[in-house]
C-alpha cells in the first residue's frame, strides 16, 4: 500500500496510537480526518497536524455512526482508507465487582460491534477507490488473556478474528485488511503500568513500514515474541500473561 496521497479518516485520533498515526500519516502527505467522543481533544490534536480534519461522534452510538458516515460520503468521497483504533479497557472481578453490565455493554460496542458497524457502512464507498484498505487495531492479549480484564481481551480476540475473516472475503477486491496486533503501549490506558512500554510513535513507524510492505498481520514488538512462545509453550505464554 502507498503511504502517500490517501484520504484517512481514523477513530480514536485525538491521543494515544490514534494521534500517532495520523502525525505519521500527515508527514507523509495524506488527508487526514480524526474523529472521537471530546471535541476540545480534537481540536488540540488537529492542531499540531496542519490541513486535518476533525468530526466529533461516538461511534458506539448507531446514529452518531450514521451521522460521521454521512459527513464523509459528502466531504470526503475519496476516502480510501479507515483505521478503526477507538478502544477501551475497563478492569473488574465478574464474582466480585457490583454493577458491571454497563461497563460490559461499553467495551463490547466501542471495542468490537462499533468497528464492524463502521466498516459495513464505509466499505461500499472504500470499494470504489483503485486501492483501499481498512486497518484493525487488535492486541497480543488474543494470543492470551489477562485475568483483569476480561471483555477488553475477548473483544480483541474476536477484532482479530473478524479481520481475518473480513480480509478473506475481501480478497480480489481492492479493499486490503491490516490488524496491528500490539505489545503494551504507553497510552492513557496503560498509564498504571510503569514498564514494558513502547511509545505510540514507536508503534506508527513500525506499522507504516509493514504497511508499505503490505503485511497484514502485524505483531509488534513483543507481541511478536509472544506469538513465538505461545507456539512453543502455549502454557507458559499464558502464564506470563495471566496476571499482566
């Protein structure tokens, strides 16, 4: 995939692994259009990235999806290329936390249905570009989970799943389907966890380069070890993770 000239339009961009992709992206002369759930976030994020875009939504509302669709069917009918980062993690016992159906509800539609709904909606339009691609961001916890949080590594499982799924149905097409597959990232979500890290802008110029490369499946950094142990030690990969 050429790295230059897209029109990209990226969910959680305001921080994190979303903002940094788009500086990455934005080096590189693409349009860029950022969308998440607090507007003055946006608004400093685009800031820094001369020329971007931003939308406000929250795309585990259907109706939030289907205004942010519309907005760019008709401002950005040129989009050729989705990355669908927007994620949360919430940690809690099943036996012991009170009150976490909602907590559940929230994980589940930002981390797993609201990345399906969105691609459905935008992949008509992303087909009729001469080359497209819908990115994925999943984790190493697919691989094994964490005992603190369950929803958040069953909702990465299933992303990565599904993306191989969607990335067989789509073959022949010109829509290709990347899932970055992370170690632990220095982001807002991680801040209790005091090492082990890459940074997010360490995590963008890794998957720019795969990209480039159109390597699909991407296990960064340790993810990549992890990969390896879980083949040859499924237990102890496990092990190591369980309590993370």
């Amino acid at each position: 995939m050429q790295s230059t000239g897209n029109t990209i339009l990226i969910t959680g961009g305001a921080s994190g692994i979303g903002l940094a992709l788009a500086r990455r992206f934005h080096s590189r002369r693409n349009r860029i259009i950022l969308t998440g759930r607090d507007p003055h976030k946006l608004a400093r994020a685009a800031a820094s990235l001369p020329g971007a875009f931003t939308f406000p939504s929250d795309i585990s509302d259907p109706a939030s999806v289907d205004t942010l669709c519309d907005y760019i069917a008709t401002g950005h009918p040129g989009l050729n290329l989705l990355v669908n980062n927007a994620g949360v993690q919430y940690a809690y016992d099943f036996q012991t936390t009170p009150d976490i159906v909602s907590n559940i509800a929230a994980e589940t539609a930002i981390n797993f249905t609201a990345p399906l709904q969105l691609t459905a909606r935008l992949l008509p339009q992303l087909s009729r570009q001469p080359a497209a691609a819908v990115v994925f961001v999943s984790s190493a916890l697919y691989i094994a989970p964490k005992r603190s949080a369950p929803v958040y590594c069953a909702t990465k499982s299933a992303i990565h799943t599904f993306a191989k799924a969607l990335r067989y149905q789509l073959e022949g097409s010109p829509v290709k389907v990347f899932d970055i597959i992370p170690p632990l990232v220095d982001t807002a979500m991680t801040a209790n966890r005091s090492s082990g890290k890459i940074s997010p802008d360490q995590l963008a110029a890794i998957f720019l380069r795969l990209f480039e490369n159109e390597v699909y499946e991407q296990h960064i950094g340790k993810a990549r070890l992890l990969k390896l142990l879980s083949r040859l030690s499924p237990a102890l990969a496990e092990r190591i993770l369980r309590n993370g």
